[in-house]
C-alpha cells in the first residue's frame, strides 16, 4: 500500500541555520507530493506540492523535489526564523483515486531558538 | 470568506461515552474529508462526504460513523469510546469532486481526550 515516511523530531535549530526534513515514499503508480505545516491551535496549511518526477515545489523559502529514483521529497529552507517552527507533514495522493484521500507521514517539529 | 469551523474546540469524555464532533465546511464547498491525528500515527483517513454520499472509508472501527447534511455540514460519531480515540480530529473541506488535495482545506480540529 501507499505509505509516508519522515524523519522524527522534534528538529531543533537556531536562527537563520540551514533545514532539512527527510520524507521517502511507498507508493503504486505516480503519487502526487505534498508538504503541509501546522503551526499550534492551527488546522494543517498546505504548504507545498510536486506532481511528477523532478518537479520541484516551492513556497516561502522552502523547496522540495519530486525523486522518483529515490522516492524522496525531503523539504528544505535556507534559513530558518523562530515564526517556521510548526509541525511539517510530508503526504501523498495516489492518483486515479477520484476522491481527496491524502497519507500522511507522521509529522516533524521544528523548533527554531533565537 | 469564512473557513473551516469545526465545534466544539475541546471535549472531554468518559470510555463508554459516544461523541459527536460538527464541521462547517467553506461556503459552497461540497465535500467534507475527516482524519484521526494522534501523536503515535500521524493523520490517518476517516471518511470523506460528498453531496451527503460517504464516497470513502479509511480503516476505523464501526464505532466511527459520519453524515452529511443538505447544507454540506457534517458530523462523525464515535460510539463506546476508548482510551486510544483520544486524538485531535481534522476535518477538511473542498470545493472539487475531482482528487485534487492541494484544493484541502483543514479547520483547527476538535482535540478530543477520553479519560
């Protein structure tokens, strides 16, 4: 079956150091990939996506790549400030599904000190 | 516009207890999508609802049903509840029939503890 892998956390930081959170994937045919963060109290955003191999998503600084030879969509930021700690999930969507299923990984804090 | 708005924030049971957790969806969005997020399994898949048709069912238990109104909101229950169902339950609405999950959603969830 479909399945999501990240690194666990929590990931501790100071500012402005360089971040990486590593997310492999299991899955049958072309998923598409998704990062989503959750900030506290908060509902999960969607943060990024990648819809076929080497695709490369972007959005406020952070980046991923679509690996399909790795199966890998590892998330990464130049530069990390105190407002990027959140919890950040890595998911899929199996394409031909025909409804809005998403996997999970299991999520990754982040923790960034001033 | 207004987002998802899901009620009540918190709640606090007892086992044996049923629940029952609301979600509004977007205004005009039609289908409302629920997961399970625990600290030990990450978010997993309850159900989605789509023009009051449950379209989908992760791997829960019977215990866990849902419904949908003419209006789009919708409900889950949890009958006979358990330790284990403590958890925060998201749901997530969209306006798309078609399997576009960037189109997503999420409300704040409704941090639910059984004791």
């Amino acid at each position: 079956g479909n399945s999501v892998t990240q690194m666990e956390g929590p990931v501790t930081l100071s500012e402005e150091a360089f971040l990486t959170i590593n997310c492999t994937y299991t899955a049958t045919g072309y998923p598409s990939l998704f990062w989503y963060v959750q900030y506290p109290g908060e509902g999960l955003q969607l943060l990024l996506k990648a819809t076929k191999a080497d695709d490369k998503g972007s959005n406020k600084g952070f980046e991923a790549t679509y690996r399909k030879e790795t199966t890998s969509f590892h998330l990464e930021k130049g530069s990390v400030q105190v407002s990027d700690s959140a919890v950040y999930f890595c998911a899929l969507s199996a394409s031909g599904t025909g409804f809005q299923k998403l996997v999970f990984g299991t999520g990754t804090r982040l923790l960034v000190s001033p | 516009k207004a987002g998802v708005t899901q009620t009540p924030r918190y709640l606090i049971k007892t086992r044996g207890q049923q629940v029952t957790l609301s979600c509004s969806p977007i205004s005009g969005h039609r289908s409302v999508s629920w997961y399970q997020q625990t600290p030990g399994q990450g978010l997993q898949f309850l159900f989605e609802y789509f023009s009051e048709t449950q379209r989908n069912k992760g791997n829960f238990p019977g215990r866990f049903s849902g419904r949908q109104f003419s209006n789009s909101r919708s409900e889950m229950n949890v009958s006979t509840l358990e330790l284990g169902d403590s958890a925060l339950y998201l749901c997530a609405s969209s306006g798309h029939r078609t399997d576009e999950p960037e189109k997503l959603f999420f409300g704040s969830g409704t941090q639910l503890s059984v004791l």
